[in-house]
C-alpha cells in the first residue's frame, strides 16, 4: 500500500468534569488526528494526545516529529503490511511514543479500508460489545460519591479509583464511604506512581482489614523503583498492574513475572504502535498474567484501536477505555460508537462533520 498524503490537524473538546490524577489535572481533551491517504483514495485516521508526565510528548514534539521526520519519510512509500510499516517507522526516531502510534493506527485504518474489511475483525471476529470500567478522579469525599451517583446511574458496577493525594487512612476512609453508598460496586485503584512501599503496605493493611473490594491496584511506586515490587508483590493481597513503568515488550521482558508484577496496563499511545501493543499482549498470553487494556484522555478515534485488541484478546482481563466516555460531546465516532456503558464497531467508518471540519495543516 502506497501512501500518498499525510496531514494533521488538532481539536480540543471540554470534559464533563475535571480529570485529576496523582501526576496531573486537566479541564480539556487535547489531541492530534493524523490522516493519511492510499493510492486507492482512502483516508485512515490515528490519534497522538500530548501526556509530559507519561509519554514524554507535547503538542510542539508531536507535531514536529510527524511534520519534519515521519511524514516524509513515509510519503510515496509502499508498505505490505502493519508490522513492516512500524518496523521502518520505529527505526526514524526514538521515543515520542505518541506521535509514533498515530501513524500506526492511520497506516492500519487504511489497510482496513483498503482491504475492504472492518477493524473490528482485523485482528479477530468482533464478539460484540467491549465493556469498559469509569473513572473517578481524586476529590474531596462528598465530590466523588456526587461523581459515583453519576456514573452507577449510568449502569457502571467497576470504578477506576484515582489516589494518591491524601494519606493513607484519608484514602481508605473515602473508598469505605464509597462502599457504604454503593454496595454492589468494585474498585480498580490507581496511585499513579504516588506511594512508596510502606505507604503501599499500609494500603493493602487497611483496605484488607475493611475487606474493600478491590479487584487491583495499579502502579503505586514511581518509575525507577522498579525493584521495589519484588518485597511488594510478596506481601500485597490484591493484584498489582503496572502501566507507567512499562512502555513498551523490553520493559515487560525485563521484568520477572509473577515476582515483580502480576500484569500490566498496555496502552498504544504508551506503545508506540499497534506491533508493540500486540507484543506486549502477546508477551502476557505467554507467561499467562492477565493484562488491562487503557488509555490517556482520547477521542473514539485512538479508543477503536485499543477495543479491537481488546476485542481479539482473552489475555486483557481489565478494561479501561473510558476518555470518550469523559467527553461534554462526541465530536468523532470513526470505528466505534458509545453505548451507555460500552462500545460497538460500525460496519463502516463513520466521518463525522466534525472530523471532515478539522483544519489540516
């Protein structure tokens, strides 16, 4: 497949409420969409969503990488498939991580829309519905039970739960009050590098003790502290998932399984490329940990790609792809269309005015 243009173009959408981490605090889903055009006359679509505390990438290295290395290095070249487009793609630049995968989700877009096929079955027979959890940013005790009304009213039985502001005791009397008003819910807890090993042990002490139902808890030491999680793991009575300490396979790989980690959050802007994501999960299915399956702040452009692989996947046990979800309105819809509490595949790519109304540069 020959690509023969390639152009981008940014959008900027307000969120229902604030979304606040450990890391950070944000008002406004901010991304990149990047188009790319075969000679057939297609038109494929991926996603790059600036995150500095994560990925390392900004607007101004997004849209530098793509302008000034990427796009002309692809422009007027063929390619015969997914895994040779991100092979050649990976080899022009180091990390930026995000503006890598959007190239790899447009090049996949295209192959789809070439082939005459449908994303959902790219990778495996579309089995219906993905199911997703919904998160709750930090916020005061009477803020967040507000905010959980919302969403179990929307049918959510799975909160993500953001921590890590509070002390310990703080953070546990906030989820048992959370318990105390919605008995039937179960929390996916995410510290976000926030906590060392005693503040993660005096966690899983108190949370054990008040029998909170946790199904996991995600990335509570900082990037670095990578061999902390051997004494971690051994003593901790909930799951720990990794996200920001694995990027890409080579970070999974050099971890022990089982002993440092029991799995890990594969997210494609993380990534890089819909290869590695695959990698990762196919690296997960082989020492059999379950894997999550989430995303930064993005549009139902970036989340298709994430719910076909978790579509194709028995391995991805945890669904996070909620951003879309977050958005005051859906401006694309692409692949995928937004139920209540879940995504469905359009047979066809849908593109919205708000997508063909982009300014492309």
């Amino acid at each position: 497949m020959k690509i023969i243009a390639c152009q981008l173009a940014h959008y900027s959408v307000a969120l229902k409420t604030t979304f606040k981490t450990a890391l950070h605090a944000q008002n406004t889903a901010n991304g990149w969409i990047v188009q790319l055009k075969s000679e057939q006359g297609h038109f494929g679509y991926g996603e790059a969503v600036p995150s500095l505390r994560v990925t390392g990438d900004s607007d101004a290295s997004i849209v530098g990488v793509l302008r000034q290395i990427i796009f002309p290095a692809i422009l007027g070249k063929n390619f015969e498939n997914i895994g040779k487009f991100d092979s050649f793609v990976a080899k022009l630049i180091t990390q930026n991580s995000a503006a890598r995968n959007s190239v790899s989700e447009a090049f996949l877009d295209l192959l789809v829309k070439d082939q005459h096929g449908n994303l959902a079955d790219f990778f495996a027979p579309a089995k219906g519905q993905i199911g997703t959890d919904f998160t709750l940013s930090i916020n005061d005790d009477r803020q967040m039970q507000v905010e959980a009304q919302k969403i179990v009213d929307q049918g959510f039985s799975i909160l993500k739960i953001k921590v890590g502001e509070n002390a310990i005791p703080e953070e546990i009397q906030k989820l048992s009050c959370l318990v105390k008003a919605f008995p039937k819910i179960s929390f996916r807890i995410d510290a976000n590098q926030a906590w060392n090993v005693r503040q993660s042990l005096q966690f899983n002490q108190l949370a054990s003790q008040k029998k909170l139902p946790i199904e996991i808890v995600e990335q509570p030491l900082a990037i670095g502290y990578e061999d902390e999680y051997d004494q971690l793991v051994k003593q901790f009575n909930f799951p720990i998932i990794l996200d920001e300490s694995i990027h890409e396979f080579n970070d999974a790989r050099k971890l022990r399984a089982g002993v440092d980690f029991d799995g890990y959050n594969v997210k494609l802007e993380k990534a890089g490329s819909i290869s590695q994501a695959k990698a990762l999960l196919d690296y997960a299915e082989s020492i059999e940990k379950p894997a999550m399956l989430g995303c930064m702040i993005e549009s139902n452009i970036g989340i298709a790609f994430s719910a076909a692989l978790a579509n194709a996947y028995p391995i991805v046990k945890y669904v996070d792809l909620d951003s879309p979800l977050m958005f005051q309105e859906e401006i694309f819809q692409g692949w995928i269309k937004r139920n209540q509490k879940s995504f469905t595949f359009n047979s066809t790519f849908i593109e919205t005015a708000a997508l063909r109304g982009l300014t492309w540069l």
